[in-house]
C-alpha cells in the first residue's frame, strides 16, 4: 500500500520505520519540511515529502500529531478522495493541547477529530505508549503478544487498520465504532496498560467514562511523584495501578 505518515514524533517515526520495513510504499512528512526529517524515519526505504505531498495518491493517510494541532491540517484532506484511510494516533492532553471545550463537555475525542477533518477516521495505536511500541512488538502467534484496539465506523476501514497494526507487531482488536472509542482514551484500563487480546477485552469492558477525567488527574500526581524519570516498567504499572 501507498502510506502517507505525518508526525515524526516517536510514533510516527516508528510508523515509518515498521511500514517501510513491512514492504509498504511510505511518504513522511513534518510541519518543518522533509529536509528536517531524521535519517532513523527513512532507514528502511520511507520517503521525506511535504505534508501536502504526504497525503497525495496514498491508500492510507496515518496522522501522528499532538491533538490539539489537527485543525491546523484540516485544509490538507479536502483533496483527498473518501476512500483513502485516515487513520488517527492522536490523544487529548489538556496540560499540552489547551482545554477543548467540546472534548471536555464529554465529545469522544475520535467524533471531534472526524469534524475537524471533515471526514471519518480510523483510532489506533494511540493506546501504546511510545517505548512499549518501539520495543516490545513481536511476530503473530507469539503467547503474550501485546493487543491494541482499533475503532472506525466503516468496517472496511477498520480492516485496513486492524491489518497494519498487526503488521506493525501487535494483536489488533476490533474495538467497534467511533462512538465507543472513549474506551481507549487515556486514561481507561485499555490505555497503555500492555495487555494481551483476552485481558484486552475485559479492560474496554470495564471502561467507566465518568471515571477517565479523574483518572487523567490521579495519574498526574502520581506522575510527578517520581524524583527522576520513570521507567517504562514504571509507567505502565502507574498506568495499571489506576484501576485496581
């Protein structure tokens, strides 16, 4: 396929990397231009481009931005013909993205990015921290192997997901509609918390909306407790503590 990847964050770029390497045709941009696009993104055969050239001719578009920049790249999408797949990395961080009143109102974060593109996205691999998806992908059919959800409204389009996130090292879930992908939003017992496919499914389950705001600050405190940075092994056991 034909991949277009914006963001070269440390998802992006993993992105890039593991679709690359995966035999896909692969086009990464940054809103700093290609020349700025470190040579880690481009090893095994991805292309720096422009944003705009990013999302040209591509099956699927990834956009691996903070949250709060989509609207910035709205315009980018009204060329794009509806059959290409947009899939969506992002997550709503207040302390980072400014409050958004519609999103704090109670908006699942996925609906508010579909209205700011104008058209429906894919949610996936925003459930994984950067350093668990950088270092603890493994073959299908390997025991233990880490699940991540995968919610759209088009069932085709969730195919296309579901597909690259296993390719990308880990056991998709199909975690059904938009509507319902607050259950992997931070900071719900799906969301960085390293599970595998049955563990998964009860975690998305369990999901208590109401719960999620309080979780979000709960984490914060419990984050900045730490007198040095925490560990990967860390972070996730944080991220699990919240639910228990």
């Amino acid at each position: 396929m034909k991949i277009g990847v914006i963001g070269t964050g440390p998802i992006g770029t993993t992105l890039a990397r593991r679709l690359s390497a995966g035999g896909h045709d692969v086009a990464v941009a940054n809103s700093r231009g290609p020349e700025t696009i470190d040579a880690e993104a481009l090893e095994f055969g991805a292309h720096a481009v422009t944003a705009a050239d990013a999302v040209q001719g591509t099956d699927v578009i990834v956009l691996s931005i903070p949250f709060g920049r989509i609207p910035a790249v709205a315009q980018l999408f009204a060329s794009v013909p509806g059959q290409t797949v947009v899939i969506d990395t992002s997550n709503y961080m207040p302390h980072r993205d400014g409050a958004i009143e519609a999103v704090e109102g109670g908006q699942v974060e996925s609906l508010w990015v579909t209205e700011q593109l104008g058209r429906p996205v894919v949610k996936a691999w925003n459930a994984v921290l950067s350093q668990t998806f950088q270092a603890k992908d493994a073959p299908a059919g390997t025991p233990g192997r880490i699940a991540l959800p995968v919610a759209a409204d088009s069932e085709e389009a969730r195919r296309v997901g579901m597909r690259l996130v296993d390719e990308t090292g880990f056991d998709p879930f199909d975690a059904g509609v938009l509507a319902d992908s607050w259950r992997q939003q931070p900071v719900t017992p799906a969301y960085c918390t390293e599970l595998d496919l049955q563990d998964l499914q009860k975690a998305l389950d369990s999901a208590d909306r109401d719960e999620a705001p309080r979780n979000r600050d709960r984490m914060m405190e419990r984050y900045l407790e730490y007198t040095s940075t925490p560990t990967l092994e860390q972070l996730v056991e944080l991220n699990r503590s919240l639910h228990r």
